[in-house]
C-alpha cells in the first residue's frame, strides 16, 4: 500500500488524539477546519464509509464530502472520539 506523505503517520495521529483527548466535552473553540484532519481520522478508525456512515446516522455520501470539504464540528468530534477508542 501508498502512503501519502501528506497524511499522518500512526504514531502522529495517537499523539495528536492524545493532544485532543483533554477536552473531554465537545468545544467548538477546538475545531480544526481541515479536510486532511478529517480524512485522517476517518482512516485511523478503520471503518467503511458506509459502516461509518451508521454509525455517525449520515448518509455514505455525507463522509465522501466531509473528506473533501471537511465537516461541522460536532461530526469532527465524533469522529475524534471513535478514534480514540
């Protein structure tokens, strides 16, 4: 498999999960507006688009855009707290 060298590496993403893990209650304040970020995140859970779709209750579409676009911060931290776990 092709790593992109503009995504993170295993060990980037447990640190910067890790940075983010302080903020146990959602906080708009720590949003990161950045498509990259998202789709780090969506890969570091390991789940289908469509697996992750149900699970977040959005259309497999919605995770296609949120990759590309980025997403509204309370999917952000949805998706920060599957990947912690």
């Amino acid at each position: 498999m092709r790593r992109n060298i503009d995504k993170m590496s295993e060990r980037e993403m447990r640190v910067k999960l890790k940075e983010l893990s302080k903020f146990d209650t959602p906080d708009a304040r720590h949003a990161i507006n950045n498509p990259q970020h998202i789709a780090d995140l969506i890969e570091h859970i390991g789940l289908t688009q469509e697996e992750l779709a149900k699970r977040l209750g959005v259309d497999p579409r919605s995770i296609r855009r949120y990759r590309a676009r980025g997403a509204p911060y309370p999917v952000q931290y949805c998706l920060e707290q599957l990947a912690r776990y």
